[in-house]
C-alpha cells in the first residue's frame, strides 16, 4: 500500500472506502449494507465493515457475513483524531481492501438541530468519504428526486455519489424514478431494489436479532443471507461502488494511536460472557483490553455449568430478559459468579449484565402507558438472577435511549475518582428495590442511570451500569480494568 506525506508531515495513505446512507431509518441500510458486504466477500474481497453510531446488532451481521471484526465510529464520542485512529488501526490491521461504512437513522440526524453532531453525515466530512443514499421509494416516483436534490444541497460538503432505490414497485416505477433522479439532481442510480419480504430482518426492542443469536436458533438464517447477496448482486451495480470507493481521497493518518500493546509482565485473564443472552460488545474495548496485556477467555451464562478460572469478569449487554428460564435454570454458574463475587474478583457488567447480577428479574409486565416498541413476546415471569448485587429488574417499564456524561466518584472497577466519561444507555428496564444505603460509583450529569442520575451500583469490586462505554472514548477503561485486577486480592 502506498503511502505518502502532507505539509504537516501526517502520513497519508489510500483506503478505498464508501459509506451506505439512508433518507430515514428503516430504509433498509442495514439489510443492503449486509448484502453488499457479502457479494463482497463472495468476490475475494477483504472489506473493513464500519457502523455509524453506538449500535451493537448491526455490526453483529457485518461480523458475520465478513469474518471480519467490525467497529463502531461516533463524532459525540469521540474527536476526529479518534475516529481517524479507529478507521485507519482497523483497515490496516485487517489487510483491507475497502470500507463498508453503514450510517444511522437518516443521513443528517444527529444530537442537535444546527450542528451535525453525532450525525452519519460527520463521519462522511471527517472520512472525506463518499456516500451512498439509500431512498425508500414506495410509492414515489418524481418526489425521489426531490428529495435526493434536498439531501445533495443540503450540505455541499457531503459528497453524495450515487443512489440506491429501495422498495421499489415494478419496471414503470423503476424507470420513472431513476429518470426523475438523474434528470433532476445528475446523481447515478446505482441500484433498485425491488419490494421482496426475503429483504426483511427480524425486529426485536433494541433493534434487530443479533446475529449470534440468529445463526445459532433460526436454521434459515444463512439462506436469508444468501437470499439477500443474490439480490444485492442482480440489482445494484457493485463494481461502480468498488469504483467510488477508489475515488475517495487519502486518508490522513493520526500521529498518535490508542491500539499500541502495553508492555507488562503480568497477564491476567478476563471472562467475557458471550452467547445469546449477552452479546453486545465493542470490538475496540477488546482488544484494547488484550493490548493492556489481558488474556480473553469467553463463557456462557447458558450453557457453562461452571465459570472457568478467571482473574476479573467482563459481562456486556444483550438480552437477558428474552432468556430468563435459562439463566435461572444454570444455578451453579449463578452460584460461582455470586461466589467470586462476594471473594472481591474483579467485576464488570453493562446494561443486560447488570440486570443479570441483580437478585431477582420480572418480564412480561408491560406498561402501558410506554408503549411497546417492538418489544418482543416475553411472559410474565419472575426468575431467579445471581443476586451478587441488590435490587429487581422490572422489564419494559421504560424505554431510555440516549448519550449520557458521567464522572465516577469514587475508585471502582473501571476507573478512579474523578474519571470521567462520554458513553450511552439503551434500555427497556429499571432496577427496583434497591437497599437506602446502596452505593454508586458514578454520577451522571447527562442520561438517567439507574436512581437519580446515580449509575455504578457497586458492591465490593463488582460494578454494574447501564451506561454503554467504547473503550476509545473513554480510554481509562483498560488499564483500570487491568489495573484493578492486578490489585485485587485475587490475582
């Protein structure tokens, strides 16, 4: 790969890359987005997927579909010297030969209303990236190329390189559509997808169903992929995508990188609980966690009878509630984690993790006053959770998605007094009957938390949260971790 230097002595170094945008959500970004990445892939390709955004399900299908680890690129969280560091460590380090980058919610939808912040068209600045503008165009022909013409104006930085159709209804439609298009705004068609329930993924109340889940319950699950590459592969025109993604610029190198290993002489090891039921990890605090000179030993809440031997616990989000006769069922692992726990082993757990360290969890109880949003069938039940920390989660009695802003105050497992942190919550559940004198490591001045705008609810070295944090963003996260467990009497 050839490199070259700027004025100001930052390397600069070719990385053909596009990014797939959409008009709104639901336009079928994530589904083309697989598809693309898998004709791809089926073509030789090496192709570095990126998702806009703090979501964990949609790189779960990138992950699958490559082989390859996607990540995650936010303009709240992060500087653009981050999100240049993340781009360039991860198309590098997997040999790529393209970046896939699929945005969220619609192209210019971000934190605020006069600024781009957060949005997928500041990544596109900052990537001096091409984009790909994905329309929904049922039921409109002429209006498309209103639309395109409003999106191509709206902000002249934003390169807008091609059109892709979707939902389209029949030949007439097709044709009056793309015409209107390239007529109106000069912008290529690149692709017109037709109306086919095979395009559909399943939904689920946190978006989508993971992609470990659904390859490991639904048999069908490769052929739906399948079924979508075909279609991609007839209808959009790849190798002209192959070509814009050339056309875009050098990217300028940061001096300064995050993903450099720590030269230590101890090395701990992490269980990181993955299966069904907990699955939602950032790629970035993994590894970022190995480079601390940590060892990853992976678990199942489900299906372990026992934990194995292990220096600290890492136990992410997922869906906990969609799996409660399960991890009731698996006493002895419950009973191990309450174990080491009560030992002071260092300790972990995001969002579906905490609700799983609580004592007790309730599904199935539906407020209705919230509405339901997707939410998937759960019965109402009460099980059975490790009880490591106090509390009951009641699920769907709220819905919280926002960037929340916290700071600790107090040393804990991830961080020291006065840290402070940009991350985000997601989540249908709250945590009930919590002890008056619980305490809480973390105190939120953006978000909601669990009580209060308290987050961290801590006992001995266990820690659970429902703020989400990438590892990029707040940087303490892997060598306190590490640091913690190195500390602990435990190790």
């Amino acid at each position: 790969m050839s490199q070259q230097k700027n004025d100001k002595n930052r390397i600069k170094i070719p990385m053909p890359r596009v990014l797939l945008a959409a008009d709104r959500s639901s336009s079928g970004k994530t589904t083309i987005t697989s598809g693309l990445l898998a004709a791809l892939t089926f073509q030789g390709y090496r192709p570095q997927p990126f998702k806009v955004g703090l979501d964990y399900i949609d790189p779960s299908y990138h992950s699958e579909i490559t082989g390859i680890k996607a990540r995650n690129l936010d303009g709240y969280l992060m500087d653009d010297d981050k999100i240049l560091d993340v781009f360039t460590h991860a198309f590098e380090s997997e040999k790529a030969d393209l970046a896939v980058i699929e945005g969220v919610r619609g192209l210019f939808e971000g934190l605020e209303s006069f600024s781009d912040t957060g949005s997928t068209a500041q990544i596109a600045k900052t990537l001096d990236c091409p984009v790909v503008l994905i329309i929904n165009a049922r039921s409109i022909t002429r209006s498309a190329a209103a639309i395109v013409n409003g999106y191509v104006n709206f902000d002249p930085d934003v390169n807008i390189a091609g059109v892709i159709l979707n939902n389209i209804g029949g030949g007439r439609h097709a044709k009056k559509a793309k015409d209107a298009i390239e007529y109106y705004t000069g912008v290529p068609v690149l692709g017109i997808i037709p109306r086919d329930d095979s395009m559909q993924i399943s939904m689920r109340h946190l978006g989508l169903v993971p992609a470990i889940e659904g390859r490991q319950k639904d048999s069908e699950f490769r052929k739906r992929i399948y079924s979508i590459e075909s279609i991609i592969k007839e209808n959009v025109d790849i190798e002209k995508i192959i070509e814009i993604s050339h056309n875009a610029s050098p990217v300028e190198k940061p001096e300064y990188t995050l993903f450099k290993p720590n030269q230590i002489n101890y090395k701990p090891t992490i269980g990181i609980a993955l299966d069904e039921a907990f699955n939602f990890y950032y790629h970035n605090n993994i590894e970022l966690l190995e480079l601390e000179g940590a060892r990853i030993k992976y678990f199942s809440p489900i299906h372990d009878a026992h934990l194995p031997k292990v220096d600290g616990l890492y136990i992410g989000g997922g869906y906990p509630e969609l799996f409660g006769d399960e991890l009731e069922s698996n006493e002895s692992i419950r009973n191990d984690i309450k174990e080491a726990s009560g030992q002071g082993l260092p300790i972990y757990a995001e969002c579906g993790g905490l609700m799983y360290l609580t004592e007790k969890m309730t599904t199935g109880v539906q407020n209705k006053h919230k509405g339901k949003y997707h939410m998937a069938e759960m019965q109402e039940s009460t099980y059975n959770m490790v009880g490591a920390l106090p509390g009951h989660t009641l699920m769907g009695h709220t819905r919280v998605v926002s960037y929340n802003i916290g700071m600790f105050k107090c040393d804990s497992v991830i961080g020291k007094a006065g840290n402070s942190f940009r991350g985000h919550e997601f989540h249908h559940s709250e945590i009930t009957n919590l002890p008056s004198n619980s305490n809480f490591a973390i105190k939120l001045s953006r978000g909601t938390g669990i009580v209060s705008g308290w987050d961290g609810l801590t006992v001995n070295n266990t820690m659970g949260s429902y703020a989400h944090l990438e590892a990029v963003s707040y940087e303490a996260f892997a060598s306190s971790f590490v640091d913690c467990i190195f500390r602990s009497d435990n190790f």
